[in-house]
C-alpha cells in the first residue's frame, strides 16, 4: 500500500483507493482510514478534475457506506487546517449534513 501511495497518479485508481478505504473502515480501524483517505485525497488534489472527483467520492460514500459520513464529519472538525486544503467547503458541508449533528463528548 505504502508503494502504491508513493508512485500512484492515475485517478481511476486513487478512486478505488478511496473507496476500499470507506468500505473497509470498519474492519480496519478509524486511524488507519482516516490515514489512507487523507493521504489518497492528497494525491488526488493535485488536479482540478482529481480534486473534484475527491469531492464527489467522499459525497458519494458518506451517502452509501453507513458510519463513514459520521468519520468524516469528526475528523473534518477535528482536524481542520489538515483536511482544508483536500476537502471543499460544498464537500464539508455535505457530510455534516449527512451525519447529524453532533453531540458533544
């Protein structure tokens, strides 16, 4: 995996990446998703059409993949200036949305 993240540029790829990492969250753990969809996602946005299927992926699986809207949404807050510059603000705010409101810990 290591390999493929350090030499992979073909989006299609990267997008299945993206969602082998949502549909196995569960199985692998939080921090090892959010590790592989925050490194996938900067991989892809090194391109508009990249950036933009980024966008439309994470949409598209906090939607389908049940659990992944409510990750997205803690690491999003969580960690704000670290997923800024990968996810877009149309993108967060959707996913928010998707999973509810929060209640505080």
């Amino acid at each position: 995996l290591d390999l493929l993240l350090a030499h992979e540029q073909d989006p299609a790829v990267l997008d299945t990446l993206l969602r082998a990492a949502a549909d196995g969250a569960a199985r692998r753990g939080e921090e090892p998703t959010r590790e592989l969809v925050h490194r996938t996602g900067l991989l892809l946005v090194r391109t508009p059409a990249g950036a933009t299927g980024f966008d439309r992926g994470l949409v598209e699986l906090a939607r389908r993949v049940p659990g992944f809207a409510t990750l997205m949404a803690r690491w999003l807050a969580d960690s704000p200036d670290e997923w800024a510059g990968v996810v877009g603000p149309s993108t967060r705010r959707v996913i928010e949305n998707l999973a509810g409101p929060r209640v505080p810990a």
